[in-house]
C-alpha cells in the first residue's frame, strides 16, 4: 500500500486502501483499545481503557491536538496516530475540562496500584526530560501515539497515517515533529527512521530507557 499525502480520502475498494480521516470523538475508545494492544507494559497503558478513552476524547477537540484515524471499509477503525503541539497544556485541559470522566477511573487505578501515582508525577517532568519543552510557538509537535490493529500492520497503514499527520502539521506551521518510543521497541524505531525521522538522545522515563526521534518537515 503507498502511503497516502492527502489527509482526507475514503476507502478505496479497488485497492483496498483504507480511509484516512481526522481523529474524532467517536474514535476514541478504539484509539484507546489499540493503544494498550499496541503498547503493553507501557505507564499510560497502565491507567486502563476508561482514562486512555479520555485523553483521547480530549485531543481532537483541543487546540493543541489533532490526529487521523485509518477506516476499514465497514467503516472499523484499523490504526490511529495522534498529535500535539503542548504536551503539557493537553494534559491540563483532560485535567480540567474532563475532570468528571478521569477522575473515577483514575482514582479506582491508583487505589488498585498505588505506584502509579509516582509515574504521573514523572509524567509531568517528561517534556523537560525529553527536552522537547513546549515553547507556546507551536512550531513543534510531538507525535504522541500511532497504532495499528496488529492483524493489520505491515500494509502500509502506518505509513499513511504518518503521512497524512505530516501533511496537516506542515499546514499549522509545525517545523519539526518529534516522537519519543521505548528503546527497546526496535520496529517502531525502524519504521521511524525509514520514514525520515532522526535519532537525538536517549533518556530514563519510568525507569525504562527511551529514544528520542525528530523530524524536519517544512524543509523536506
Ligand atoms: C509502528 C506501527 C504503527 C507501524 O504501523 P504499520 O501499519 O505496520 O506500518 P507500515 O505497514 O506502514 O510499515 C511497517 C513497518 O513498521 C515497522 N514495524 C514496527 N513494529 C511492527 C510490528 N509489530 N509489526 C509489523 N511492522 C512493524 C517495520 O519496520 C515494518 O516494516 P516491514 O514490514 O518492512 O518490516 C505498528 O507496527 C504498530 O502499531 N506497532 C505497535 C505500536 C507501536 O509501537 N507504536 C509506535 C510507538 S507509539
């Protein structure tokens, strides 16, 4: 399948390319189911289906989220990838504006594993961590997640989701897209570089070491 560069287009039936369409609301407790298939072990993971459908309920109405969403043709959501240009100021609006819905899992999270509450405050650390900062300017984004149905990977999904999200940051003005994955997730680390990304730092996150990958998109 060749990687799409047209943001919004419908399942193709010919070649069976999948629709690429904005991340919105009713995506979201797929997002959050593929996230946890796609990231086992992982900290956000960790919080449940109930708090990942939060966030990312949050994001596509927020000023400071945006993503795509890959439609089969019954209309079944085979991959999503998710952007944000404040990682910060996104997590303060699902704090905010969300509050109700986040607080009852969270809460019922942290009862049942109380270490948890130690990875949230870390979590708050991660943009100086990471060193990807936000700058208010919105000339960086940071690609948070971008999953695939395992029985769908490999078709090039992936790719034109990444494509699709390239697309629509070179639109906002984003210069630079950056990705954080676990050192040890060497596929993701290979579609990344084949896709253009390059290779920065590597740094601690929930004890777990994490590289730090960044593209140039408005020169490309
Ligand atoms: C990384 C990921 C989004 C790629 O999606 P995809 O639809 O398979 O992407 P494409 O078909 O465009 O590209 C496939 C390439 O991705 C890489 N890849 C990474 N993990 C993979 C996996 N578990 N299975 C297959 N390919 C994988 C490989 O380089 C593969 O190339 P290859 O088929 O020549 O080996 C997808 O594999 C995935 O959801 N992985 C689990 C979640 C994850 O790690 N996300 C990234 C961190 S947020």
């Amino acid at each position: 399948m060749n990687a799409t560069h047209s943001p919004d287009h419908p399942f193709n039936r010919s070649t069976r390319q999948p629709a690429i369409l904005p991340l919105t609301l009713a995506h979201a407790a797929d997002a959050a189911r593929l996230h946890i298939l796609g990231q086992p072990g992982t900290f956000l993971t960790a919080l449940g289906g109930d708090v990942l459908t939060v966030l990312y309920r949050t994001l596509p109405v927020s000023p400071v989220g945006y993503g795509y969403a890959a439609l089969g043709e019954n209309g079944q959501v085979l991959g999503f990838a998710a952007v944000t240009t404040s990682t910060g100021r996104l997590f303060v609006e699902m704090a905010t504006r969300r509050l109700g819905q986040l607080l009852p899992p969270l809460l019922a999270r942290f009862t049942r594993r109380p270490s948890l509450i130690l990875r949230s405050a870390q979590t708050l650390l991660y943009p100086l961590l990471a060193g990807n900062a936000d700058t208010g300017s919105g000339s960086c984004a940071e690609l948070l997640a971008i999953m695939t149905e395992p029985a769908a990977r490999s078709q090039g999904i992936g790719g034109a989701l990444l494509a699709a999200v390239c697309a629509e940051c070179r639109s906002r003005g984003v210069a630079e897209l950056t990705v954080t994955v676990d050192a040890a997730n060497q596929g993701a680390r290979r579609f990344y570089q084949r896709h253009g990304f390059v290779y920065c730092k590597e740094f601690f996150l929930y004890g777990r070491a994490m590289a730090l990958y960044t593209r140039e998109l408005l020169s490309l």
